[in-house]
C-alpha cells in the first residue's frame, strides 16, 4: 500500500472532485487563503448593504421599497452565512468583523462608488449583483465545503436581486426622455467599475495558479470578464442603452466580444482605499456598531438574568 | 474581487486573523432546518445570538426567507460532538466487511425478487 503524505491525501480528495470539510487536515497556505477571501466576501456583502439601503426611503413607489428593503436584507443574510463559513476555519466572526472596522480587511471596490440616482438601484442589481452572480456562480463547485455550501444559497437569492435590477431599468426605459436619460447615466458611471469586480488580468493577478490547482477557483479572471461581457450585451441592447466603450465589438473569428481597456490606475486607486466613497463606508459601519451597542449589552443581560432565574 | 482580495503593488498578501475585542461575544447556535414534512432536520448553518429564544428567531429570519423550512433547530455549537478526524480510519475498516451488505449474496433467479 502506498502510503500518501497528508498533502498528497489533501489534493487527492480535491481533484477527485470531492469536497474539504473543517476537520480535515489542510495546509496552511490553503486555510489561510479561504479566511482571506470569505472574510472579504462577507465584508462585501454588509458594506454592500450601504448604497442600496441609501434609497429605501426614497424609493419611487411601496412596492419597491418592499422589494429594496428585501434585497439589503438578503445582503445581511449572505454576510451571515459567510462569516458562519469562515468560522469553521477557526477565525471569530466578531474579530473579522473589529479587523474590517480597523481597515486592516478590505471588502470589493465596488461600494466604494456612490448611489446617485434612482436608476443606480437598477444598475447594481442587474450590473453588480449580476457580475456577483458570475463569480459565486464558479464558487458553487469550489473545494471548501462550507463555502460552496454558502455560495448555493446565495445564487438562489443573487438570482431575485439581478431580475429586479434589470426590472428597474426596463421601466425606465420606457418612461420619459429624462427616465431614460437617466438610466443611461447610471450606466456610463457603473459600467467600468462593474468589470473591475473580476480583478486585475490574470497575468497580473498573483496566487491563480494555486487558487486554481486548490480549485478555491475555477475560472480565470479574464474569462470570467469576458463571460460576464458576453451575457450583458444583449441585455443592455433590449433595453436601448448603450454600454460605455467605443471599442466594444462582437470578435466573430474568437466569438466573444472584443472590448477596450480597463483603467487599472482607478481599479488600484480604488483597492487602495482612496475611491470616492471609502472613508464614509467604514465610518458608517463603525457607527452603526456603536450605536447598536446598548442593544447588544441590554440582550447579554437579559439573557443572563434569565438563566439566573431559571437556575434558581 | 473574484472575492479574492487583490494584492496592490508592494502590499503584503495576508492579512490579520486575530484582534483585541473590546465587550462580550455571543455564544453560536447550528442550526438545522426540515425543509418540508417527511424528512429530516438538515444542517444549514451557524450564527450568534445571547438566548435560545433569539438564536430562533434569527436562525427563521436567516435561514427561512423564502420558505426554505417548516420546522427549525437551534443547538449551541458547544454541544455539538464529533470524532477526531483521524477516526476516519474506523470508517475505511467497515468498509471492508462486505458481508454486511445484501449485494454480497447471490440469489437464483428461479425464486425472483428478494
Ligand atoms: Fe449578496
Ligand atoms: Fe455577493
Ligand atoms: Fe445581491
């Protein structure tokens, strides 16, 4: 019989397409990657709260402020199940989250941008949630049980946030001149960003080849861009908007369309902490903490005077 | 993102796991779901809460949105107990007694189903 290395073991399970779970043995590289990448997927998914839930109050009918409100709480749900997921890793949820308020934890660029429209809460849905859907999609089939597990339920809900997004926009766009106009201008402002969300080119991207023989992922992210690119054409194509890149053409010989060049002066810009909205994103979460804080304390007491009574 | 966290020129590609926390955390729950009457409570998940009654209601909020459940556990994860991983050898071990299984027996074809 030959006797495998608890690595050889590890990376057997992994190509045989079988799954890792949390007591499992695994190398150090490979915990310690997926606290990196859940903690920061959990952190975008609360932050990614903020933007949205800046228009509940002044979204245009009931129907959708329910549908918003709705929405931003999934967003809550989804940070819960991934910070659950982190925590089979032996990482607590409220250190993660201390370390996010201290800026030493990032979450995606993306909400670094400002809502500034009405038509930003379509945009995101169909746009940013719909790239979202993209990645966690991939997710789904990576090795980390727990995690996979996580992105399952959350594609069941992406799927909700994308179709009212799109929704959105499809009234927009068939409303007013200035309805439509202003679709358009949320469209000029998110586009970009919106395919930033799949990272630097491979070619700049450090760790992939790693990432990909752990399968933590499973795509490329210039492929992922691309399938990303190929779905939304014809999306925004029905709605008649025009999608902001004068070099975007179908590549009949590659079958994918071709399109113009990232600004990876504003990605970096933005990774680094100096986007537009940053500073106010993590001050808005660092005060919701504090001022939930006597809630926090009130239920800790209740709780531990009922178990006083009840031991009593 | 690809929720991988991009590594900026010059920074370094890990990051802090531990910190000082200031208050008290509270306990974690698992928490399973019957998704509808006939099977069982599976799994689902984990999540923090000061008291049974709260862990409950967050675990419905949580977990059973959209009808995902008709009935829901709370267990405080402390009181959960598994082997240690390297009992996994045991497992290998029953696999081997084939003769538990009713696959291993040959029945003539004459007496039909059994
Ligand atoms: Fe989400
Ligand atoms: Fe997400
Ligand atoms: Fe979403």
């Amino acid at each position: 019989m030959v006797v495998m290395s608890p690595e050889e073991q590890f990376q057997a399970i992994i190509d045989a397409e079988d799954k890792i779970e949390p007591p499992d043995w695994m190398p150090d590289g490979y915990r310690k990657t997926l606290i990196r990448q859940i903690a920061q997927h959990a952190h975008s998914e609360v932050i990614g709260m903020q933007p949205e839930a800046n228009w509940i109050t002044r979204a245009p009918t009931l129907y959708r402020k329910a549908i918003l409100i709705a929405k931003v709480q999934d967003e809550a749900g989804h940070g819960l199940y991934l910070y659950s997921a982190a925590e089979t890793l032996g990482v607590k949820r409220d250190e993660m989250q201390e370390l996010l308020h201290q800026g030493k934890h990032k979450y995606s660029s993306i909400f670094n941008y400002p809502t500034l429209s009405w038509a930003d809460m379509g945009t995101i849905g169909w746009l940013v949630d719909g790239a979202a859907i993209t990645n966690q999609v991939m997710l789904t089939r990576g090795s980390y049980g727990p995690y996979a597990r996580a992105m399952v339920r959350i594609c069941k809900e992406e799927s909700f946030h994308q179709r009212q997004g799109y929704e959105v926009l499809i009234r927009l766009c068939q409303g007013s001149p200035e309805q439509k106009a202003m679709a358009q201008d949320s469209i000029n402002r998110w586009w970009w960003p919106a395919l930033m969300m799949f990272g630097p080119h491979d070619s700049d991207s450090t760790h992939t080849e790693q990432s990909m023989k752990w399968k933590i992922k499973r795509v490329t992210n210039d492929d992922l861009r691309q399938q990303f690119v190929d779905m939304t054409v014809r999306q925004a194509d029905y709605l008649g908007l025009e999608l902001p890149d004068p070099d975007l053409r179908w590549n009949e010989e590659r079958g994918h369309y071709d399109f113009g060049d990232i600004d990876w002066e504003e990605f970096w810009h933005v990774v680094k902490g100096n986007g537009p909205m940053n500073r106010e994103r993590v001050a808005h979460k660092v005060k919701a903490w504090k001022d939930g804080a006597w809630v926090r304390e009130a239920a800790t007491a209740h709780a531990k005077k009922r178990e006083a009574r009840s031991a009593a | 993102m690809t929720y991988e966290v991009p590594v900026a020129p010059g920074e370094k590609a890990e990051i802090e796991e531990t910190t000082e926390l200031s208050g008290e955390s509270w306990p974690m729950w698992e928490v399973f779901v019957r998704a509808h009457r006939g099977i069982s409570h599976v799994h689902i998940g984990s999540l923090h809460a000061p008291d049974v009654e709260t862990a409950l209601e967050n675990a419905r909020d949580v977990y059973t949105r959209r009808g995902e459940g008709v009935s829901v556990w709370v267990v405080p994860s402390t009181e959960v107990h598994a082997f240690e991983p390297d009992a996994a050898a045991d497992y290998v071990e029953a696999n081997e007694k084939v003769y538990r299984l009713a696959t291993t027996y040959e029945i003539p074809e004459e007496v039909g189903q059994m």
